[in-house]
C-alpha cells in the first residue's frame, strides 16, 4: 500500500512539473511581464472589492450548509470550511482536504469520520449543480436555437425523475446492501438520511444554490469590471473551468494552472488581449484565496495561543 501511494505521489509530481514547465514555455513566448505588470496596476477598485465581499460571503454560505451536515455549532462549521480552503491554498495536491479533518477533530472536536462523510455529501450536491450548470450552459453555447421554454421544462422534469430514480435506489441499496458498500458511500448516505425534516432538505438545496450563484456572480462582477463584452453565460462557462483547474491536484491552490485556464478562455473564446486576461485572472485568483489563507492562518494562531493558556495555568 506505501508503493502504491509512494507511485502516486511521484506521478503527480512528475505531471505537475510538466505542465509547469510547459506553462512557463508558454508564458515566455506570449507574455509580456511589464505589460502584466502595468495591467495589474489597473485593476478597478470596485471590480476587487466586489469580488472580495461575494467570496467572503460564499465562505460563509459553505458553512451554514456544513453545520446543517453535521448538526454542529455555526461558528465551528465555518471555521472548518475556512480551514480547508485556506490550507488547499498553501499545500499541493490537495492536502488542504487532509489537513482540514485534522483540525476539525483536534479544534472543533469533530469526528474524522463524520466529517468525511459531510464533506463527500458535499461535494456530491455541488457535483449536481455544476453539471446542471453545464447543460444550461450549453443550450446557450452549443444549440442557441433550441426554444428555451422547451428545455428548461423538459429539463426539471428530467431533474425531478433523476432526484425520485436516486432516491429510490439509494434507499434500496441501504435497506438491502448496506454493509457490501464502501464505507465513504455508506457515511454519506447516512449524513443525507439523518436530515429527516423536509425543511433542512430545501435548506441543504438552497445553500448549495446560492453557494454557485454567488459564486458566479462574484466572477461576472469582477471580470466585468474590467472587460465591458464579458456576459454572465461567460461567467457561468468560467465557473465551471475554475471548479475543474482547482480540483486538479497541483500546486498550492491550482497556482499556474487557474490562471493559463482563466486567461486562455479570455483571449481565445472573447478574444481579449492575452497580458489583460493574465493580470485579471492573477488578481482574482488572489482576491479569492489570500483572504482564506489569512483567516485560516488566524484561527490556527488562535487555536495555538489558547492551548498554551491552557497549558500555563494547569
């Protein structure tokens, strides 16, 4: 098993410095450092603070779901999703992940196991919306044409028979082979089984919602701001390029690669110019993770000031 992880680790490596070196080649051979500079310069205020204060508030959005989840305080919820954005922003290969079940256990006292199943439930709703997110958007990319009302009513109606056919097996998996399944899947079941009341059910869907929406929103603000010809049907086409660049395992939050993704779809899908889009998807890439390493970096200082308190005075 060691092997198998110790292979792993080296091929991500081994794929990360590629794709690095093949980032820097190109950005040599397209990129002018003083035009991003004096671009970066430019930036709008407005376009920085408005993205500031929708990501802060998709922070906080993260964890009113994740207290719904594990039936916890707020206050520790948000912590612990703070404290896994922030470490994914400062370790490779998405580490943060790791890293957040133990501080949430060795902090706020949340089980590992627990937690992971909170977190596998999570990414499964969000899973949801962004492909939802993806057919929408490809009715307006791809087939335009296609009469709107028609797909967007064959589209719940599709959604609504997928959500009772998922529901169905899932409760029949669980009554009939439950202990056959892997106990990640068997956790995460659990975790959706235990919000028995219909309200916490439309609170967990309405989180998730407005979790992308301002995630979106915060994308179209600031890009916007700066590219008058940027639309919401590109913000919506960034968020899901965002979603993807950031889940790769890679750099200390996707450092490099959100950034050639971002400022590759500016220049070639809007035609923008290239040391433009660089700047503009550096700040936001900055505007978005410096803030969570920050407060990340606060709340284990704090965690650590009060255990030698605690210390001193027994």
């Amino acid at each position: 098993m060691d092997k198998v992880h110790s292979n792993r680790r080296r091929l991500f490596w081994i794929v990360n410095l590629v794709a690095f070196a093949a980032i820097l080649y190109w950005l040599r051979e397209n990129i002018s450092v003083t035009d991003v500079v004096n671009e970066l310069l430019k930036m709008p205020v407005n376009g920085l603070l408005g993205a500031l204060i929708l990501n802060l508030a998709v922070l906080m959005v993260y964890g009113e779901r994740l207290s719904i989840l594990l039936a916890a305080r707020r206050q520790s919820a948000v912590g612990i999703v703070i404290i896994g954005f922030g470490m994914n922003g400062m370790l490779p290969f998405r580490l943060g992940e790791v890293a957040k079940l133990a501080y949430a256990k060795k902090i706020f006292n949340i089980p590992t196991s627990r937690l992971f199943a909170a977190t596998a439930a999570e990414k499964l709703m969000d899973l949801c919306v962004l492909l939802l997110i993806g057919i929408v958007l490809s009715q307006f990319i791809v087939t335009p044409v296609l009469d709107q009302g028609i797909f967007f009513a064959a589209l719940l109606v599709g959604l609504l028979f997928l959500a009772g056919l998922l529901a169905l097996l899932a409760r029949s998996h669980w009554e009939r082979s439950g202990r056959k399944m892997h106990n990640w899947i068997v956790g995460v079941f659990e975790t959706f089984l235990a919000q028995n009341g219909k309200n916490q059910v439309l609170q967990l869907v309405s989180h998730t919602v407005l979790i992308w929406t301002l995630t979106v929103m915060s994308i179209f603000w600031f890009f916007s701001s700066i590219f008058p010809v940027f639309s919401i049907v590109d913000a919506g086409m960034l968020t899901l390029i965002l979603a993807l660049a950031i889940a790769l395992p890679s750099a200390p939050a996707g450092l490099g690669i959100v950034e050639a993704a971002v400022a590759a779809y500016l220049s070639q899908s809007l035609q923008l110019e290239l040391n433009k889009a660089l700047a503009s998807a550096l700040v936001f890439h900055l505007v978005v993770v410096v803030p969570q390493i920050l407060i990340t970096s606060a709340i284990l200082l704090g965690s650590m000031f009060r255990r030698r308190r605690l210390t001193t005075d027994f």
